[in-house]
C-alpha cells in the first residue's frame, strides 16, 4: 500500500488507528483534501521537554503516528522544548514541578534529536528549538499573549482544579507553561498538533490562542499512554518504569519479558505494527512465546535483528535452561569487607559486590531464597564463605555478577 495514493477520507481512517480521539475529525479530513488539491503539506507538530537523557518506549506512540504524516508526504515540525523545559510542565502533577537548569535541558536535549530518528525521517523532519523564540518574547509581548485567555479557563484544568480545590499551591510560572506551547503553535503555524492524552487542555488551548490571532485552528491528535513495567502508572524515566530507546539489546529485552501478560497487547497495539490477528490468538494460547516475539520485534527495532535473536538465545539459557550468562558485570571484593579470618558474611558480600543497596536488602533476599552462590541457594545472610575469585553470585532471576577478592 503507498499511503500517498489512500484518498482523505482513507488517510483519516488510517490516521485514526491507535489513537484515543482526534478532535476535530471532520477538520483533520478538510485539512488533508486541502493538502492534496494545493500540494502544501501539512504542518505537524510535536513538542518534546527534554526533561530526561534519554526517550523511552512511551515516547515513540506519539512518534510512530507522526511518521504515518510522513509517509502521506506531510511535515513534521519536532520541537525540542529548550525553553519550556526550563518552566516544567505541570500535566498531571500533584505540586509545582522542579524546573530544569539551562545546562540540564542542553545535557538532555543533545540525545533527543538522534534517538527521535530511529522512529522518524530525518528528510520529513524540521528539527526546532523553542528558545529561538520564546526566550526573545518581552514582558509586553507576554502580557499581550496571556490577556487572550482567562484564569476561570486555566482553572478548568484537572490538575490545577485538584490542586486548587485542596489549597496546594499553584505557582503562577504553571499557567505560562500552556501559553508557551500555545505560542509555539503560532509561530510555526501548525496544522496539527500530536500529544498523549495527558496534553488535550494544552493542545486545545493551542486551538483557540491561534484563532485569536486569526490563523487557521490546529487539530488535536491525542494517544494513549504507554503503561509502565508496573503495570500500573504511565512510562515514565522518574518512576523508574521505562524501557529506554538506547538501552542495549539484552536490557531492552529483559525488561520487555518483565511486562505483565494483561499489558502485552498494548505494547503490540501501540508500539508495533504486528496484526491483531496474528498476536491476539497467540497471547490468548501461548503468552510467554507472545511475549518473545514482541520482544524480539521491538529488541530488533531499535538494534538488529542479530542483537534481538541473541538477547532472546540468552534470556533463554538464563531463564529457561538455568544456565549462567555469558556475560556479567564483574566485581572485585576489597580487603577490609572480610573477616580477620579471611571468610565474608552473605549479607557483607551483596552489598559490597553491589548486588544489594543495603545490609536489610540484603537480608531479606537471602532470607526470602532468591541468593546463590556457584548455584547454591544461600539463606543464612550470616553465613560465612571462603570467597574463591571467579564466584559467580546470583540475586533473583536476573542479576548475575562474578565476584574476586580485590
């Protein structure tokens, strides 16, 4: 199928797909008959805050939607949000959110361009930066743009509705947050704007401050949330359920075999483009081997198809066959962490070799069984052993490491 040759009411369909609502539809089909009999693309917008180094899996929903524009001919305006960053985005946050430094946001957003063009067409893509023009804006320019919106408005705002109903504060930098991204609209003149389901008041507040400066009004594409490796919460770098783009193979697919059977389809839906008729039978009949194959189809996607056939190889000699891995980090022990006697405890041994953030940690995974030493379960983190260099230590299913007296 060349999608270029689809008709708009087609495109729409296809465009459809995955997403949780496009508001207004009727706007999206008139905007792409208007694309086909000018042969001007359409101008499509994404705003990323490089709040983390790194993107995660959350990050390439919206991303793989915004390559489906591309391969209708459309283009793709990135914004990396060098400057909101510095404000902090409010969605969805319980309080004030801790601004980034310049230095930080620089950090991060030196990895977000690279990682985005694993999704994206680099030749479809106009890269930009809003400090280029927020950070020139003066106090008139911003006061002139907040007077075209209402406080009563900002405060029909989930969060800052919540926050407000319980008397948590609510800085006044928060409400600039919405003006900026709206202001980004105008000065590129976007058509369509894309965000997670979390963004629908900014990106609907867009609409009506582009109206009031009497430009054409973008539409709203909004996609669901990646759920977390928690199964609970959406993917996120702070809550430490994510799987990042530039994780190496064998850590990308660990983590993928680690989500819950109920996510699985999910994960298909939004992050592949495998038929729901050929994972749906295989999740319902045979989860794991459901599991290895989106596993491999996204370990693949963003590394080889080499380094996905071998992550699974080695996941399989861990995890199916109890088989030591191939490789694993290894430590050495210093002096002072043994005994006079020249033996180490088990609850000394994790801790020191990094296989357990505290002596209590340490504890409770001896105690609970989830210790061996050489593939010997241990139990007794008191219990005290002649350390031979090359032991191989084993904390849970996946934490492996070769432990040797410094």
């Amino acid at each position: 199928m060349n999608p270029q040759e689809l008709t708009p009411q087609e495109q729409l369909e296809w465009l459809k797909t995955g997403t949780a609502d496009v508001v207004p539809a009727a706007e999206l089909t008139a905007k792409l008959q208007r694309a086909r009999d000018t042969g001007r693309p359409l101008r499509v917008k994404l705003g990323m805050d490089p709040s983390a180094p790194d993107l995660h899996l959350g990050h390439t929903v919206v991303l793989r939607k915004l390559r489906q524009f591309q391969q209708l001919g459309h283009q793709v305006i990135l914004i990396i949000g060098d400057f909101t960053a510095m404000i902090g985005d409010p969605t969805g946050k319980s309080e004030t959110r801790k601004a980034l430094t310049p230095d930080e946001v620089r950090a991060n957003a030196q990895t977000y361009a690279d990682q985005a063009f694993t999704v994206l067409d680099p030749e479809r893509t106009q890269l930009v930066y809003n400090n280029d023009w927020l950070g020139p804006m003066t106090f008139a320019d911003v006061v002139q743009l907040t007077s075209r919106y209402t406080v009563a408005r900002l405060l029909e705002r989930d969060d800052f509705q919540k926050r407000f109903g319980e008397g948590r504060p609510i800085a006044v930098h928060e409400f600039m947050y919405a003006f900026a991204q709206s202001y980004d609209s105008v000065h590129l003149k976007a058509d369509v704007e894309l965000g997670g389901t979390d963004q629908r008041f900014n990106i609907l507040m867009g609409r009506d401050i582009q109206e009031s400066h009497g430009l054409p009004a973008q539409v709203g594409i909004f996609m669901p949330i990646l759920v977390g490796l928690d199964g609970v919460q959406k993917m996120s770098k702070s809550l430490g359920n994510y799987i990042g783009v530039a994780e190496p193979p064998q850590a990308m697919y660990e983590k993928l075999m680690s989500i819950s059977d109920a996510a699985m389809p999910e994960y298909y839906r939004l992050l592949t483009d495998v038929p729901l008729s050929d994972y749906a039978p295989l999740a319902q009949e045979q989860p794991m081997e459901a599991k290895k194959r989106l596993a491999v189809e996204l370990t693949g996607m963003y590394h080889s198809a080499a380094a996905a056939a071998q992550a699974r190889e080695e996941w399989d000699r861990v995890h199916s066959r109890r088989e030591i891995p191939a490789e694993m980090p290894e430590v050495s022990v210093p002096a002072d962490a043994f005994k006079e006697n020249g033996l180490i405890t088990i609850a000394r041994l994790l801790t020191t070799a990094g296989l357990a953030a505290s002596g209590r940690e340490a504890r409770r995974l001896a105690e609970q069984g989830g210790v061996a030493i050489n593939g010997e379960k241990v139990t007794n983190p008191d219990a005290e052993i002649d350390l031979q260099d090359g032991s191989v230590v084993q904390v849970g299913r996946r934490k492996f490491a070769r432990v040797s007296r410094a």
